[in-house]
C-alpha cells in the first residue's frame, strides 16, 4: 500500500517509516504539516498517518479540510494524548482510528492492515 506519514518528529517519522517500510509499504513522509495536508489532499495514498500535535497546524484541522475536501480513504491519528476528549475530537474531526504513542511496531503494522485499502 501507499501510504502518508505526517509527523514534524523525525525519530517517530523514522521508527513509524521503517515499521511500515518492513511490512511492504510504500511510505512518503513530510515533517512539514502544510506540506504533508497538500499531498494529502492532491496525490492518491491507500491511508494517511497525521500526528495530532504539530506546530502551525494541527492533526485534527488536517483531517477536517481533507474530510471537506473529499478525501474518503482511511486516515489515523497519531497522538500522546489519550483522554476521553482527545479521541472525541479525533471522531469529530473525521479520523478512522486513533493511535496512543508509544506505538508498538506491531500495533501500527495491524491499524494499517485493518485499515489500508490497497489501490
């Protein structure tokens, strides 16, 4: 599968992209939130990773201008926070999962797996 990885953490970026890179994925990364909500919105990816916490622009609004926008594939959350009102916002904002980091290798290579549509 082809998938999106936005995450301005470049060790996170590095672990998730290697997990998934090991089970056959094709994986695009930006650190640039921007940058990655532009691809998201104008190339085609089985599924799309966004960590919630990035400066400038956050997980949650990414996931809500793609949803608007028309992006119907399978987008996950990747966040530290995980309190009731955390995944409520991730629900309301139109994300198909949400992740608690740390994420186990084996944890993220099944999200994506249950998740992934396959082009």
């Amino acid at each position: 599968m082809r998938l999106l990885l936005v995450d301005d953490n470049p060790v996170n970026l590095e672990l998730f992209r290697d997990t998934l890179e090991g089970a056959g994925h094709d994986v695009v990364t930006e650190t640039d939130p921007r940058v990655g909500a532009s691809r998201a919105g104008s190339e085609r990816f089985d599924l799309i990773l966004l960590d919630i916490q990035m400066p400038g622009l956050d997980g949650y609004a990414i996931c809500r201008k793609l949803r608007a926008g028309g992006v119907s594939g399978p987008i996950v959350a990747l966040s530290s926070n995980a309190l009731p009102e955390h995944l409520a916002a991730g629900n309301a904002a139109g994300f198909d999962a949400y992740l608690t980091k740390p994420i186990a290798p084996a944890a993220l290579r099944e999200a994506v797996a249950k998740l992934g549509r396959p082009s």
